[in-house]
C-alpha cells in the first residue's frame, strides 16, 4: 500500500581516539555534510510524498489537518535536532575527525554538493525517470561505471538499510492509520504484519530503481579514481559513508 523509499542517511561511528567535545565533533560533521540543506530536501520530497498519500487515501480530503501533520514530520529545524541528537549518542566515545577531514577536502566537498544537487533534481518525476532509463542502458550496455555503483551501494548496505526503513516506516504508518481510525474496520497485528512483508519486493524494487538512478546522477561527473577514493574509505575502518 505504502511502496515509497523514505529518506535516510547513514552515518558510521569510529573505532578511534575520544576527543575532548563529542558535541563539537559532530557539530563540525554536520557543517561539513551540509546536514540543514539535505534535510531541506528530503523535506521537499516528504511533504510531496504527503501530498501523494491525501490524494490516494482521503481524496483530497486530509485537509488542514493532514497538511498540518505533514509539516510537522517534516519539519527541517525538528528532524536536525533528531539528527544530531542520535548521531551524539551513537558517536559518544569515538572520534570522527577522519570523515570530518574527507568531507571538507576539495573532493569531499565536491560529493557533498553532488548529493545534495542531485537529490534535489530527483524531486522533478520526468528527471528521475531519465536517470532510471540511463540505468537499464547501463546495464544493458555493461557500463563499467555500474560496477563502481554497484560496489559503492554494497560497501554502505544502502539497500539493505533504505528497505528495512522504509517497510518500518511503512508497519509505522500503518499502525497510526488504524490507531487513529482510518480504516471501517479492525485489522489485527498479524493482518498489518503480512500486509507489510508483502511489499517487500515492491519496496526493494522502487528503492533499487531509485538509488541507482541518484548515485548514476550524483557522481556522474566524478572520475573513476575519486570515486573509488569514496568506496575505498567506505571499506575501511572510517566507514559506512553516505548521506541519501
């Protein structure tokens, strides 16, 4: 019911020295990854994807009401103080000054913009549907820039990642819907369980599709030996590198 890739980004934690100021350290993450202008976007896509689910579900019948819930969901300075407040906990202990570096490099900054711009572009439906077009006749063509993709996605489990989240966020939605009265009749636990696990497939196939379609966009423009610079650092004890 629900088959949408929800937007996540992933950060590793350091198996290296504590700095004095977990908080500090983070903060200067954050300031490197352009954290604000991501969630920018993915609260652009959100409040789409809002958009979407009131026309399909209520008719254009959520109203104000539903509007209202949408915003606050997706409300940028919220979902930062989240951010930041799981990335302090998860990071208590270790020392990101290795990311902190990488993303403040001329590359690193570089691939911050990239992702940032190409998500961004993703949000137009008839640019995403030429990225995932280009896909297919990458594959079609044994594009060897599909195997860096296809390297870089498995180093970070971005699949894996976006598919568990988002058939959470999914079970999530659901559940609030029946909570809240939504549907003429009573579903148990089990009858949202199985509804959920069956859109497994769909899930995946919409997150493939779209991840593909970012990354292709996103490092288009690096060269080969840059972005196998990313996939290496991803592989290492510095980690799982990715903000989507």
């Amino acid at each position: 019911m629900f088959q949408r890739i929800l937007p996540f980004i992933a950060f590793v934690t350091l198996a290296l020295p504590l700095r004095a100021d977990p908080a500090a350290q983070v903060d200067d993450l954050l300031a490197a990854l352009r954290l604000p202008e991501t969630l920018e976007v993915m609260a652009q896509e959100g409040t789409e994807y809002g958009g979407e689910l009131e026309a399909e579900m209520f008719a254009g019948h959520g109203g104000a009401r539903w509007q209202a819930m949408v915003a606050r969901i997706y409300d940028v300075s919220r979902m930062e103080e989240i951010m930041r407040e799981a990335l302090e906990q998860e990071l208590a202990g270790q020392d990101v000054a290795a990311l902190t570096t990488f993303f403040a490099s001329e590359l690193g900054a570089r691939i911050v913009e990239l992702e940032i711009s190409a998500r961004r572009a993703l949000l137009d439906d008839d640019v995403d549907a030429e990225n995932r077009l280009k896909v297919e006749e990458m594959r079609a063509d044994d594009d060897p820039r599909l195997e860096l993709l296809e390297q870089f996605v498995t180093a970070n489990e971005l699949i894996e990642f976006n598919v568990v989240g988002g058939m959470n966020a999914n079970y999530a939605f659901y559940r609030g819907l029946s909570d809240g009265g939504a549907f003429p009749f009573e579903l148990s636990e089990e009858e949202m369980l199985a509804d959920v696990w069956s859109q497994e497939d769909d899930v995946r196939q919409e997150t493939e599709e779209w991840m593909y379609s970012y990354l292709s966009l996103a490092y288009e423009p690096l060269e080969d030996a840059d972005l196998s610079a990313y996939i290496t650092l991803s592989e290492t004890p510095p980690g799982t590198l990715c903000g989507l």
